[in-house]
C-alpha cells in the first residue's frame, strides 16, 4: 500500500535554499529522507546548510535569474542524484519599491526571479517527470497574490502571476502525474522580510491581523509541504494552499 506521506528516495530540487523558507524546506525534506539538491547564489550558505542537515544532500551555486543559464542549471540539478521528482520553486525577492519610484531594473528582476525562473525551471525539469509519470511542482505564493501591500506592486505583480501560473501548470501537465500547487505563507521571519519584523509594531499589528494571533514560524510549512510532495496529495493539483494563521480567513 503506497504511504501517504512519504518522500523516501525522491530527488527534491529546493531553490532558494541558503536561506529563509527554502532552505527550512530543504532540511526538512532531507530530514524526511528526499535526496535534496539547493539552489541558491551564496556557496558559503548553502554549504553551511548542507552541514547542518541530515541526509542526502548536493548544493548548486548559481544565480537563477540569468534566463539563458536556466536549462544548465536543470541538467546540473539532474546531477547529484538523478533527475529530480519534485521541485520546490521558493527563491524570490521583494525589491519593496513605491509605485511611483518602480523601476524598470527593479520589476524586471522581480518578475524574472520571482515568476519567470519558476516557469522556465519546471519546463526543464517536467521532461524527466513525464518520463517516470510522477511528479511535484510546489511554487511559493503569497498574501499578496490576492492582496495589496503597500510597496508591493512589483512583487504583488509577480505573486499574483505565480498563483495563476501555478493553475496553468496543472492545466499544462497533471494528466502526466506531474502536480502543480502553490504554498502561499502568511508572514514568516526571514531576511525577504527583515524590513517587517525589524518594526515591533508593524510585526504585531500583522500577527493581530490572523486567526491564531501569531505570525508564522518555519516548521508551521512541513506538514502543508510534506502533504503537497507526498502521495497524499495524488489528486489536488492547480491549488493554492495559504499558510497565514487565517489572515485571508478575515
Ligand atoms: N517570508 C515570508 O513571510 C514569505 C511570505 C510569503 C511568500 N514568501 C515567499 O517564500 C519564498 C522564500 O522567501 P524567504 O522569505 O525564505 O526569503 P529569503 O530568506 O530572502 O530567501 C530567498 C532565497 O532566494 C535566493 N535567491 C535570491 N536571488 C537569487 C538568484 N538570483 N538566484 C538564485 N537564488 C536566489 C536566496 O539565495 P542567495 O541570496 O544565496 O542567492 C535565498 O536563498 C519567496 O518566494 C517569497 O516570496 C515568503
């Protein structure tokens, strides 16, 4: 019998794991025994990542956001531990610039690493899926890809493209076994949002603002991960889970 939570032996590519989300998803799906590849810019993080966790692991340096490197970086990903079953789409960035003084050089980068690097990288890695019949594409929503935030419109942009694109991805590709949701966390501490929690006020007004009365901690994402990768979720796909302590609840 298949057991509903279980990623043994699966090859999980985890971008954005030298830090934040990404990596807290990387450690824990080691830790649940996935053969675990991150993706991230900084060598120095992501090897401190790499000692600090349990299990198989490989790390990639590379800087996503340059478009033409993407098909490399999947055959380097392939690497390790052969092509990969699952891929965890959480490096991002949120330049917070006021709409007036968006600039070209800002949405640009936004748009590229926040939407299309988890476009392109799927479409790289989705040949292999459909090979085996199986597998996992997490992206990583947000509150604001249904809500505006102030300073947001670039990464709201990005946000909302992701919540869609991860819709159209199901379209695209589920009734090959491959299935396609989005996590879409409440707020968590990490350095994508410092400016928030470096503002004691702001950080409790936000934490008010749920339904539990707390903002997120890291480990409140495994069981929602660990459901998405697993056979569990065998027949959710094109869905948005959000993680935010009921946030959009009110
Ligand atoms: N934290 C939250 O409350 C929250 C809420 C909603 C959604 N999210 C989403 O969750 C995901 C993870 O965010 P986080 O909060 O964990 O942010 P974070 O701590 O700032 O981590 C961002 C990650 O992206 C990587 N990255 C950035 N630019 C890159 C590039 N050009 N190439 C390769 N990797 C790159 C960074 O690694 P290097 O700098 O080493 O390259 C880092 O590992 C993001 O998509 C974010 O939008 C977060």
């Amino acid at each position: 019998m298949t057991e509903l939570f279980d990623v043994t032996g699966k090859v999980a590519c985890v971008t954005g794991a030298s830090s934040g989300l990404g990596r807290s998803a990387a450690t824990f799906l080691a830790s649940k025994g996935a053969r675990v590849v991150g993706i991230a810019r900084r060598a120095e993080l992501l090897e401190a990542w790499r000692s600090e966790t349990t299990g198989d692991t490989a790390s990639l340096v590379a800087d996503l956001s340059d478009r033409s490197a993407i098909e490399s970086i999947a055959t380097e990903a392939s690497k390790p531990f052969g092509a990969p079953d699952i891929l965890i789409n959480a490096a991002g960035l949120n330049t917070r610039e006021p709409a007036d003084s968006v600039t070209a050089e800002g949405w640009d980068r936004t748009l590229t690493l926040n939407l299309s690097v988890p476009f392109f990288l799927a479409q790289a890695l989705v040949g292999a899926m459909k090979e085996k019949g199986w597998g996992r594409i997490i992206n990583f929503a947000s509150l604001q890809s249904r809500r505006a935030f102030p300073n947001g419109i670039s990464y709201g942009a990005s946000k909302g493209g992701v919540e869609q694109m991860t819709r159209a991805m199901a379209e695209a590709w589920s009734s090959h076994g491959i299935t396609s949701n989005a996590l879409a966390p409440g707020f968590f501490k990490t350095e994508l949002t410092g400016p928030v929690f470096d503002n004691p006020a702001l950080s409790r007004q936000i934490a008010k603002q749920t339904c539990i009365g707390r903002n997120g901690e890291a480990d409140d994402l495994n069981g929602p991960l660990l459901f998405l990768c697993s056979p569990a979720s065998d027949y959710v796909t094109g869905q948005i889970l959000f993680v935010d302590g009921g946030y959009t609840a009110k």
